[in-house]
C-alpha cells in the first residue's frame, strides 16, 4: 500500500490485459473496484497501445509491465486470448513477480488459468468458466465450481458475469462490507435474469452440449497447453 | 437491416457516448450484443478521439455522429455526465434523428433521461437509476420502476447492473430467446450477489438515506434541467 498527502491508505489494483480477452470479465469489476477512493485501478500490457477484446471492443492500457511497481491486487481476466497469454513468457514473468508481493491475487472466468500457468494456484483451490474449470488440475490447483472460490489471498470468479460478484467479496476484504454493500446499492446489482439458462445446472442439457461442441477445438487447445505447462514449466508429475 | 455479402440480415447497434459516462451500463450489453454473429455494435461521439468514463476508464468511439447511419438499435448509457448530455445539442439531435428509424429505442441507467430529453418518451412506460426514475416524468414519461421495462419498440434497463439483464431481454426480441439463452450460458450469467444491498427495498433505509444525502447536489442538477427541459425544448405543461 502507498500513502498519498492525506496519509490515507491507497490500494493499487493492477489489470492485465492481452488480445481477444473478455471485456466484461474485466470491466465488471474495474467498474466495482473504482467507486472507492482509496482504490486506483491500472490497465496493464507490454505497451501503451490498445488492446482489442474478442468482441472488438477497444481497451487502453494506463501503464506497462516493465514501469509499473508490484500492485496491492492483481487481476487477471478471461477470453479466448488467454491459450496466448499462457505463453507469454514476459507476460508470466509479471504475473509470476506480482504475485509474489501482492495482497490479493485474483481472476475472472479462463484468467486463473493464466494464474495457474505462472505457477501461482499450485494446491490451491480456485474456479474459472464453467467449460475449463476441471484443467486448472493440470496446473497443480483445485478446481471448484463455485461462483467466488477463496483459498487465503486467492480470490477467483467464474466466467465472465461472476466478476461482479467477484469484485464485491474483494471490496469487502481489502475495505468493508459496509463499502461493499454501498456499491452494490450505487450500481443497482439486484439481478434479475430473463431466463435461467445462466449455469449448466440449469441451462436445457442440449444447449450445454452444444455449447461444448462448439468450443471443442478451443477447450482442446487449452487442455493440451495447460498440460504442457504443468508438466514442463511447472514440473508436476500428474 | 442491411444485408452482408452472405445476404444475412446485419443488425446495427449505435451506442452513445458522452465523457463521464457509468461504463458498466454500456461494457454490460455491449458484451451481450456482441456475442450473436448479426449484431454490430459501434460507440459514436462527436469525434474519434476517446471519452473517459467517471470513473476514468477509455473508452474508444468507433464512429461520430455525423458519420454514422441510423442504427437499428438506438442504446443510451448512463453515469453523472447524462446531466451535460441532456444539453448537447448536436448529441440530442442524433438521439432524435435516430430514434425516427430505429427499430428499437433503449437505455441502461440514466440513459433514459437523454432519451426523454430528446423527446422520445413523451407517454411512455420508462425505468432508470433508484435515485432518478421519478424525474423521467418531468419530461413526459411514465416512471416505472422495474428491472427492465418494455413499452413498444423502447426497452429501458434500471441501474448500472441491469444492462446484462436488459441486453438479453433485447437480444430475445431482436433475434430469439433461443439465442439469448445461449449467451446467458455463455457469460454463466448465473449471478449470486455476496451481499442484498442492490435495491432500496432490501439494502438498510440509513444506507439508502446516506446514498441520496450523498448525491443530493446530482439529483437537484438533474431535476432541475429535467423541469427546464421538459417545460421550455418539449412544451409540456406539468
């Protein structure tokens, strides 16, 4: 933590991005974790031009691996661009540094398996999206499919809409629940979904299956990287 | 409609921006509309140059106003900056341009009062932000206060969060429930709010009190041009 003139505590939250990320993985938590003042909220890629979601939505970095210091919480979010994330040796080589220091680690949906592939979930439990939660195994962790899974200062969500929730259990840690309960006020977040096909509970099984045959080839790309990295980088015998 | 090459029917999205917008009301949907191959979806701003966020994140227009054709959905965010939007006058001669031919007309937030300060609201059936929805009829709607409320081809989102419940809510009427619980399942839109402060009705009455105490200043700004507007651009007589 940094201390600004007021001496008031200032909690630095560093967000790595990458191409083809889920925007919404990162910007429902950006969104939550910016209404507290004592919380300062960086982008972070290799350099301080754009990077493009998956979707084609346009994020700008506010600082770059190399100038900015070790954060108090780092933050990985999800998206298909996470299989290239994994092997961004300098990309891991900041997640792996900033880990080390933080007070929280965290991620949305697929971004913990960016956390696994820097070595950081190793016996720890954690959960992503709903269709990979089961390789962060191949990566030492525990996988659970919970909403918001915390195993001392590691805090995942699951897939993408699961940040919100997310970010008001971390607002809750790093400040208050009376802080937390404010935000969820300020932003309206009593949800009401049109239809209930937002978990593969309760989602109709053929929409399910569809919905993994469809990511197959991406699903099998992951799982052959993950083992990879858990066999060669992490050196786990599985 | 326009019609690509492949002679599928493309659906245009034009979502405006304005500098302190509430990102979240527009990062939500603009993930929802996203995901199904037809929909396009374009930020629009006077100029090409990015707009900041309250709470300082880019956001980066991909078309301007002058430039951009009628879209077929027609999305208004909110955030504090609504108050200047209202205002602008090249803005709101878009919002109404584009109303004129949009199949839908919509908003998240207080998006709806730029929506009823260009006159699009006049009789009808409107929501927004807990803090605000009362005003809407200063400028001849009828505040309702639901999550999303329909009333012909305008479809409004209350606060902040409930622009993921209103974007699948938009994407069943613009393509089919069928879609839109696909991407339910594909954003595990399956929320569970750590806390049950998201509504006036279930957070505690002092922090409900706190919160209007605290954006007592806003609101008054708001109602103010709101009666101004209502009174002087629509002619209404209240």
């Amino acid at each position: 933590m940094q201390e600004n003139s007021n001496n008031e505590r200032k909690i630095r939250v560093g967000m790595v991005l990458f191409p083809n990320l889920t925007q919404l993985d990162l910007t429902g938590p950006h969104e939550v974790l910016s209404f507290p003042p004592p919380i300062e909220v960086d982008l972070l890629w290799h350099r301080l031009e754009p990077v493009t979601s998956i979707s084609g939505f346009v994020l700008t970095p506010t600082a770059t691996f190399d100038d900015y210091d070790a954060p108090d919480v780092l933050f990985i979010p999800g998206g298909p661009g996470q299989l290239q994330a994994m092997d961004d040796e300098k990309l891991i080589a900041f997640v792996k540094r900033a880990g080390e220091s933080a007070e929280f680690i965290t991620s949305v949906c697929t971004g913990s398996l960016v956390l696994a592939a820097a070595g950081l979930l190793i016996g720890k439990r954690a959960t992503s999206h709903w269709s990979v939660v089961d390789q962060l195994a191949l990566m030492g962790a525990e996988p659970v499919r919970e909403r918001v899974v915390e195993d001392g200062n590691i805090i995942t969500g699951a897939g993408v809409t699961a940040g919100i929730d997310f970010a008001l259990t971390l607002v809750a840690r790093l400040i208050s629940e009376d802080v937390a309960k404010n935000i969820q006020l300020g932003i309206e977040y009593d949800p009401d979904p049109p239809f209930n096909s937002g978990s593969i509970e309760t989602a109709d099984p053929d929409r399910v299956e569809l919905q993994k045959e469809r990511g197959a080839d991406l699903a099998e790309k992951r799982r052959t990287a993950a083992e990879r990295i858990g066999r060669e980088r992490l050196g786990l015998k599985l």
